[in-house]
C-alpha cells in the first residue's frame, strides 16, 4: 500500500473513486463545507487524481458559499447553512464554476458546539449533481458520534461513496 495521511479506509475508499472515474472518463468538482477540504485531500493523495478532480471549493462560511458558488443570501439565511436546499445550491454552483461532469457537496454540524433540537451535532447533508441531470440528489444524515473528528471521518466516507460511478 501507498504511504498515505489519511486513514486506510478513507484513502482505499478515495483510490476507488479515482479508479472508476477515470475508467468512466468522469471528471469531479467539491463543494466542501465542514469536512474543510478532506475529500478533496483524499482524492488528491491518490496517484493519478489528477485526470479525475476538475476543483474543489472549501465554502466554510457563508460568504464563501455565495461568494465561490452563488448560494443565495436569503436561501441561508431562510433554510440555514446546513439544510438540503443550501447543498442543492452548491452543488449546483460548483458544477456551473467548473467543467466537472459531477460535483458533491457537504454542510454540516461537526460540533463540539453549534447543533441545535433541529439540527443536532452530527448533522451532515450531501448533494450530488451531474451535469446534464436536472435535479441534484441530495439527502441529511444523523450521524451518531461523540466528537468532531469523527463526524468530518464520516462524512468524508459518504461523499467519496456518492462520488462512485
């Protein structure tokens, strides 16, 4: 095995999605929010990676994602950073600022603060939109873990799996 700094199941799960990519001549653009660029890290520790990631937004704050994306104010500022209708937007806004053929998205709420009744810590949504596709797919987990690390982990592995062939 290659010599990595990301955890083996993450990097073999990212030597995956660079593999089948290209095999598919798929390329890949990243909206990342709370997961600060893991993805991203992952798939670029894989030899190759290259001819696979177009570009990756980190859109850690909300400026960010208006600014690098075009995720409205009022959407924000309606549904909140974490929600499915702001992923839906950046993963929309990464696909029309790249020339990527599927672009992923993260927001969430790692902790160990900032989580709410209605949005607990280790809240994540995701979105995948591929070009061509009208609708972006998008979906909200609960993921159950004590600490930061762990969410951002977990999340880092749902989106290199959403970003399979």
């Amino acid at each position: 095995m290659t010599a990595s700094l990301l955890p083996p199941e993450i990097y073999d799960l990212a030597c995956r999605v660079v593999t089948e990519n290209a095999a598919a001549g798929r390329t890949i653009a990243l909206a990342e929010s709370c997961t600060g660029g893991l993805v991203a890290a992952a798939i670029t520790e894989v030899p190759g990676s290259s001819a696979v990631l177009d570009r990756s937004f980190v859109t850690y704050s909300n400026e960010a994602k208006q600014q690098m994306l075009g995720v409205a104010e009022d959407l924000i500022a309606t549904f909140g950073a974490v929600s499915i209708a702001c992923v839906y937007a950046m993963a929309t806004g990464a696909l029309e600022h790249s020339n990527a053929d599927i672009a992923i998205a993260i927001s969430g709420i790692a902790g160990p603060g900032g989580g709410t009744d209605q949005k607990p810590v280790g809240t994540v949504v995701f979105a995948r939109a591929v070009r061509g596709q009208e609708d972006p797919e998008a979906e909200s987990k609960a993921f159950d873990a004590t600490d930061r690390a762990e969410v951002r982990r977990q999340a880092t592995l749902c989106a290199l799996e959403l970003l399979l062939p």
